[in-house]
C-alpha cells in the first residue's frame, strides 16, 4: 500500500512539476556566455534566407553581440501570442499597416528617434509611417526599411511579341484590355478566393481617385466612403469583366501560376508577387506599369507602402545593442542581400541596384510620387477585403458603400472617440 | 506513516488529473470570460466595458449570418452522416466477404487529418470536377460553397459514426432476430421494429457526438473557402478564431465563445434527454 502512495505521489509532483515548469521557461539566461543576446522577429517568411545569411553575417562580425532572428510562418500571431505571455522580442520586423498602429496604441514600442540611422531613409516612408499614428506622436518608432509598389504586373515578353503599349489613363487601359481580349488572350488573372487578393487592385485605385487621408478625414466626420470611393468601386467593376473565368474560383498560388505560365498578359498585384511567380518560372521576363486609374495621367499615383519595417519594443533592456543590429541591418550590403532575394524598393537614400521588373515604376519612384495602402488604415477585423469580395460578388455599388460606412463606424468607434478627443484638445493649437 | 484507506488512493490518483484538467481547461475557461467583459486586442492594455460585448453580438449581422450558417451545417451534416453511416454499417454488418478489410478501408478518412483532406477536396472542386464538365467550381459560389463544405466534413466523420453503428449493431443479440422472423419480421419491418429500436443508445451517441463536431466546424472551412465567398461559410469557430486572434477582437470574440460554449451544452443535453426517452431494452 506504501509503495502505492509513493508512486502515486511521484507521478502527481512530476506532472504538477512539468505543468509548473512550463510556465517558467520564457525568461531564458541573457549573458550565459558573456554575450548580449538581442532576438528578433520578423514577418516575411518568404525573406528567411535572407534574414538567415544577415544573422551569420552579423554574428561573425560582432563579439559582444548574440543575434537571433526568427521568421516563423504566421508571424503576427506568433506576435500576439508573445505578447500576451509578455516573452517579447526585443526588435520586430513588421509591416506599416494598422497591425503597427495597434502595437502604437498598446504602447508596445520604444521612441527611437535618437537613432542615427533615421536619417539615411527617404522622407517619404517616415512619413508614410507618421500617418499610421492613431493620434499623432511625440517621436520616431520606426525605421521603414524596405516598401514594395502596386500596381499591374505584366508579361514583358506578351507585350513586345504583340506591340502592346502601356497605358497612362484610364482609358488607355481599357482599350487594351479589349485589344488582348479580341486577340484570343487573357487580359487579366485574379485569385479573388484569398480575399486579401481584392485589395491589391482596389488599393491601387484608391490612391489615384481617393484622397489619401481619406480614413482620417472620415473619423473626423468630415466626408463618407460612399463619396470617396464610388469611382473605386465601378472600377472594379470594369477589371472584373477582363477577368477569366470565374475568378472567386482560384486562390492567390493558383493566379501567380497562371500569370507565370503566360495565361494571362496582366495580373493586378504587388511587387511582393514577383519571387512566387519566379519560382514557378524561373526566366519569366516580368515588368510592371502603375495603376492608371484616373484619366488624368498626372493624378496617377504609384501604390507603396512600408512593406519591411524595424522597431524595438519597449520592453528592449539592451537599447544600445538593439541599435547595433538596426545599424548593421542598414548597412548598403546588407540591404542590397535584402534586395537580391526579395523584389523591393529600399527605403534607405542610397544607391542599389533594384530588379528589373520594377523598371516601369521607377520613374515613380525616383519622382517620390507615391501613397500609401489605404487598407493600412482599415482595422482587421472589419475584413474590408471580404467585403469588397462580396460586393464584386453581388455587383452593388451603394448597398456595398452603405455597409462600409456603417461598419466604419461601429468599429472604430474607440479610435473616433480618441481622434476627436485629440482634435477638441488641439482645435486652438492649429496642429493640422 | 498512517495508512490510507483504498479510497483516499483513488483520490490521491485523481488529483494530478484534476490539475492538468483545471490548468489547461478550467482556468482558460474562466479568463476567456473575464476577457469578454473587456476591450482587449490580443496585447497591450485595455479597458473594461461592461456588457457591451454582449449587447453587440446581438446586433452584428456578421455574427447572426454565422450562427445560422453553421446551424444549417450542422443539420444537413448531421442527418447526411448518419443515413449513410448507419446504411454502411448494416452493409458492413452482413454477411459479405472481404468484411474486416472494407471496415479498415472505410475507416481511413478518420485517419487523415482534416487540413489535409480538405486541401485535396479543395483541388478536386476547383480543378477536377469543373475539367470534368460538372460546371464551375463549387466553392467560388455562395449557393453551392456551403454544400461542399457538407460533402467533405460528412465523407470524413462518416468513417467514425458507421464505426459506432457497427459496435451497436453486434449488441443485438441473433435469437431476436429468429424470434421476430417467425413472427415474419423480415427486411424493412425488421429493421424498423427490431434493429433500430434496439441501437437507440449508438443512434443518440452518434447525433450528439455529430452534432457537437459539425458545430465546432474549423478544419474543414479554413481548407476549403476561408470563409468565403462573401462570408457566407463563416463558422462561428473560424470567426472567434479569425477575428479574436487576427483581427483584433480578443475580447468581443471572448464574449462570442461564452454565448457559443452554453448553446452547445444547452443542445447536446436536450439531445441526450429526447433520444434517452425512446431507448428500449431487452
């Protein structure tokens, strides 16, 4: 009987003794080797070669420094869940889109504007990521470092073979939609069943016709989205005829493939898009042209936003070797390791040698002629891209326009409470 | 050392399950609801805000368009498994060759996890059967998505409920069966007046059971449609997932999984009270 209960015993400690365990092993040992340990997460896992050789790179060079990065699959809940357990990286890689606003909102992250690096990046992308504040704030939080553009891309090759021009308007546009389509050929390829596919040519338009501070003017009170976007919308609409065959059929892998094996002569996303299609054909010649959603050439705007970003949360205990890393992750090489793995646009003011199938865009931008997402600003949970499937769906302009307006305001009503708190607080300052 | 009793052991045996049941289950439990009274992102700080959560469930069309979504699932799932479990498991009951073979063969769906079978029925409803001439893809419709996603979840839990029904059936004792057959209760009549009153028991294990799976339909959804197309095969376990983790909504959808938990335990009770009535035994 003895014997029973000590057993019994044992195994009771041991399993309390693995839950408790569990529980204590998110504080790991720092300095066991006399090294600073800085980790870090970032969110492209696409990018984990890159980041890999960089992690290499920068561990041989640096003695008293320990990187490790991490580029896990799902990154933003990994993220989240990391946060909750409050084991959080000390630098993260993440995207200028409403995701960094909430992390700002939470007050997750640190001021870093004494680091010197901020001011080799174009002024442009700091910008860029100063509109993503909620309410704007005191300091820097973020150093932009790569963006991505976009627009359509296009089969180079299709297009020199059959002296197809590219279009500036509107227009023009549409006129050669119609001259691939009478030709036998398949002008445009969605992958509208990932609804995040929608966005990617809705943004596009939206910088042309929309306002770019839209979102703030609409928590302001100031105008409504059935205003602003009805041209995006019957836009839309008029991609859609262009399409194949019933796009909400296929998913963002199955469009790349087609685009890559040359079944369509255009395909309406961003340059994110380039090393997936690549990987299934290797010597695809491709290139991409801006959306030309306006018929005034001049208001066609080049859709960038702040694809890559670092910041360092404020949890970092190791300021200083955290700027180490940012120093070192912004050195040209460095950079340039970046760009030759992924398809990109450095933020960084410095010269590289940028890939070829962004060659229609660059005169964009050299020019700094761009806007950011305006899907940055929509809160994720409103699932703005399922609804924009909906809509190209069901084909209703107002019933759509309606719905977003209403679903706007319900859910963002904690941050239209804070904007018009802030603007009561500096309607006398003149701070806009 | 005193001695313990033979029933102070069994509960000294208990308690590390007790432990692991309550640190695992129990207190997620009871943290998720003190999250749904809260503004909560997932991270970072928040505020309480009563029941405001609650109140909004009530008026979100998304939420209601899910609810109805994946009872009507539910349903159709239910009823579909368990017309075709219950007809294999008298086919595979019988005398026919190769008995214990096909039980393995038509037990292999169970096996295969449900990403995966849903990744390959994926492919066949967007590839395979529209090459096939059978029209277009099924899931690219809001009429026909939902039924796909009916087609794939029952072919993979038939496997378990003909399982069940098969166990049930070897319950009936044979000399019932030559007892009514004199009486002239063959076929349909003896299946009907013998057989299905005396598997009532499996017949309630298995709709409960079914029931409680498709309700927490996930797999299968975030295989095949995401959601989609326009949000008409939202699952109420695909929106808390998508929008409590994702999307920002940790506590709103905190508030979703508490009103989502009592409903199924308000349904699998009452399934369990109706069918325990019409239980027979010999």
């Amino acid at each position: 009987m003895r014997k029973k209960v000590i057993a019994t015993t044992l195994v009771a400690t041991t399993l309390v003794g693995t839950v408790l365990g569990l529980t204590g092993c998110g504080s790991d040992s720092r300095t066991a080797d006399g090294k600073i340990h800085i980790s870090m997460l970032q969110y492209k896992p696409e990018a984990v070669k890159a980041f890999e050789k960089m992690q290499e790179e920068f561990n041989a060079t640096h003695d008293d420094i320990y990187l490790t990065i991490e580029s896990p699959n799902d990154a933003m809940t990994v993220l989240r869940t990391r946060f909750i357990k409050e084991d959080v990286p000390d630098i993260i890689g993440i995207g200028g889109d409403v995701n960094y606003s909430n992390f700002l909102d939470a007050e997750m992250l640190m001021d870093i504007s004494d680091f010197e690096g901020l001011s080799t990046i174009k002024q442009a992308y700091l910008d860029i990521d100063k509109n993503l504040e909620f309410v704007p704030l005191e300091g820097t939080y973020a150093v932009p470092y790569v963006a991505n553009a976009a627009g359509v891309l296009y089969n180079r090759e299709m297009f020199q073979e059959n002296g197809w021009e590219i279009p500036t308007t509107w227009d023009e546009f549409m006129e050669l939609c119609e001259t691939i389509k009478a030709s036998g050929q398949q002008p445009l390829y969605f992958g509208f069943k990932d609804v995040w596919t929608c966005l990617a040519p809705w943004n596009a338009l939206a910088v042309d016709l929309a306002p770019a501070d839209v979102c703030r003017q609409v928590n302001k009170g100031e105008t409504l989205f059935a205003n602003e976007y009805d041209d995006v919308a019957e836009k839309m609409l008029e991609l859609l005829q262009y399409a194949q065959n019933d796009p909400f059929a296929y998913n963002y892998n199955d469009a790349c493939t087609a685009f890559a094996n040359g079944e369509s002569a255009m395909y309406c996303i961003g340059s994110y898009a380039v090393p997936q299609i690549q990987s299934v054909n290797p010597d695809m010649d491709i290139d991409s042209f801006v959306m030309p959603g306006s018929n005034n050439a001049d208001e066609n705007i080049l859709n960038s936003g702040v694809d890559l970003q670092f910041c360092v949360t404020a949890d970092c205990e190791e300021k200083e070797a955290a700027y180490e890393v940012l120093s070192f992750l912004l050195e040209d090489s460095t950079i340039q390791t970046y760009l030759d793995d992924q398809n990109a646009v450095p933020c960084k003011d410095s010269t590289f040698k940028l890939p070829s199938s962004l060659d229609g865009m660059l005169g964009h931008i050299n020019a700094g002629k761009m806007a950011d997402y305006q899907d940055h600003y929509y809160p994720a949970e409103m699932s703005v891209d399922a609804q924009i499937q909906t809509f190209l769906l069901n084909q209703d302009v107002d019933a759509f326009l309606n719905k977003f307006d209403t679903d706007w305001v319900r859910y963002n009503r904690d941050i239209i409470r804070k904007v018009q708190e802030y603007e009561a607080q500096n309607a006398e300052g003149g701070n806009e | 050392m005193k001695k313990l009793s033979r029933n102070q052991t069994f509960m000294l045996i208990t308690i590390p399950v007790l432990v692991l049941f309550f640190v695992f289950n129990t207190l997620p439990l009871i943290k998720g609801f003190m999250y749904s009274f809260t503004n909560f992102k997932g991270f970072g700080s928040y505020d309480m805000v009563g029941i405001r959560n609650y109140t909004d469930l009530f008026t979100d069309a998304r939420v209601g368009k899910s609810y109805l979504f994946t009872f009507k699932f539910a349903v159709l799932a239910t009823i579909v498994t368990n017309v075709i479990g219950l007809l294999l498991a008298l086919g595979l009951n019988g005398k026919i060759r190769a008995k214990s073979a096909l039980r393995g063969i038509y037990f292999v769906p169970r096996i295969l996890g449900g990403l995966v079978v849903g990744y390959i029925f994926g492919y066949i409803f967007t590839y395979i059967l529209p090459a096939l001439g059978l029209g277009s893809s099924m899931l690219s419709s809001t009429k026909t998505a939902w039924i796909a996603i009916v087609i794939v979840a029952a072919w993979q839990a038939i496997a378990q409920t003909t399982l069940i029904y098969i166990s049930g059936l070897q319950t009936v004792p044979a000399d019932v069966y030559e007892a009514g057959a004199i009486d002239g209760a063959t076929g349909w009549i003896q299946f009907k007046e013998l057989t299905f009153p005396l598997i009532i028991p499996f017949f309630s294990i298995n709709l409960v059971l079914s029931m409680k799976d498709f309700l927490m339909v996930f797999d299968q959804i975030m295989a095949l449609t995401k959601g989609g197309p326009a949000q008409s095969t939202e699952s109420i376990s695909y929106l808390i997932y998508q929008n409590g983790i994702t999307g920002g909504q940790f506590g709103f959808q905190s508030a979703n999984a508490v009103i989502f938990f009592i409903v199924i335990v308000a349904i699998s009770v009452f399934q369990l009270n109706f069918t325990s009535k019409k239980e027979e035994q010999l």
